[in-house]
C-alpha cells in the first residue's frame, strides 16, 4: 500500500494514497474572520471553495513553516452522514512516499483520546512513521463548522 510521508515537527507521518485527491503546492488561502487558529481558510479548487487546515496547528499548536516542501494535502474527508467532502491539509516535508502493508504497522501502545487520528506505527531506516486516519482527524466541533449544512437561506442561495 503506498503512503504520502510528511513530517509534524520532527516526526513523520503516513497518509494512506487512497485518501488523498491531490497533492499541491501552498497555494493563496482565503482567511476566514474569527475561525479557530487551525482553520487556515478557503481555497478555490476547479471552482470549489475549499476549507484548508493547518496540520501543525492542529497538533502541535503552532503553524506549519512556509518551505517549498510545504503542501496542501487534498483529502476526501468522510463526515458521519456518510457524505465525502475535499478537505485542504497543509503539511510539512509532504514530498516523499512509501510502500508498506498494513499488516506491517503495528499499534503504539499508547492511547491519546485526544488524538485518536494517530494510528498503528511502522519501523523504517529512518525510525518511527505513524499512519494517520483522515477519517478521525478533525474533532466533532471542528468537523461541524466545516462541513455541517446551512440552517438558513439568508444569501438566497441554494442548500
């Protein structure tokens, strides 16, 4: 199976290939007024606008360094309605990949209910790579003001 490898400080992540629409260079990001720190923005992407997330924020509480290996990660994020949203991840170091099986991860002996995005971990030539589950990354709070649907139709717009 073949994993995108970026890096949140020093350590490295997977993201299973399957998950992910498109890898792109850090493009202009709308910012939103008053949104939480990881919310970076809104990007157009083929004429979409696009919710983007800083990784780093997210996790570490800082925001990702600006580098020219620095990627908006296009994931499709499943919501609990079963609907599939694009969702923009800015990574750090989001330039390399790797092939390993499932069966080769194995659990990290550490639970963290308040990151149960980190997965299982493998062992490589360079140490330690944890795979990530887009699926469990954002938290319900973060995830509804993203992706819930609008209550109103004040712009005239359709739901």
């Amino acid at each position: 199976m073949l994993f995108l490898i970026f890096e949140l400080g020093k350590d490295r992540y997977a993201l299973d290939v399957r998950q992910i629409a498109e890898v792109m260079p850090l493009v202009g990001v709308k910012q939103i007024p008053r949104a939480p720190q990881a919310m970076n923005g809104l990007f157009n992407y083929r004429g979409s606008p696009v919710p983007v997330v800083d990784l780093s924020q997210l996790t570490l509480g800082r925001p990702s360094a600006r580098r020219l290996s620095t990627r908006i990660v296009l994931v499709h994020y499943p919501d609990p309605t079963g609907r599939t949203h694009l969702l923009g991840l800015i990574a750090e170091r989001a330039t390399q990949t790797a092939r390993h099986e499932p069966a080769e991860f194995v659990a990290s002996g550490i639970t963290n209910a308040g990151a149960s995005y980190l997965g299982p971990v493998v062992t490589d030539a360079r140490g330690l790579l944890q795979w990530i589950d887009v699926r469990t990354l954002l938290p319900p709070s973060f995830r509804d003001l993203l992706f819930k649907e609008p209550m109103d139709d004040r712009w005239g717009l359709p739901a």
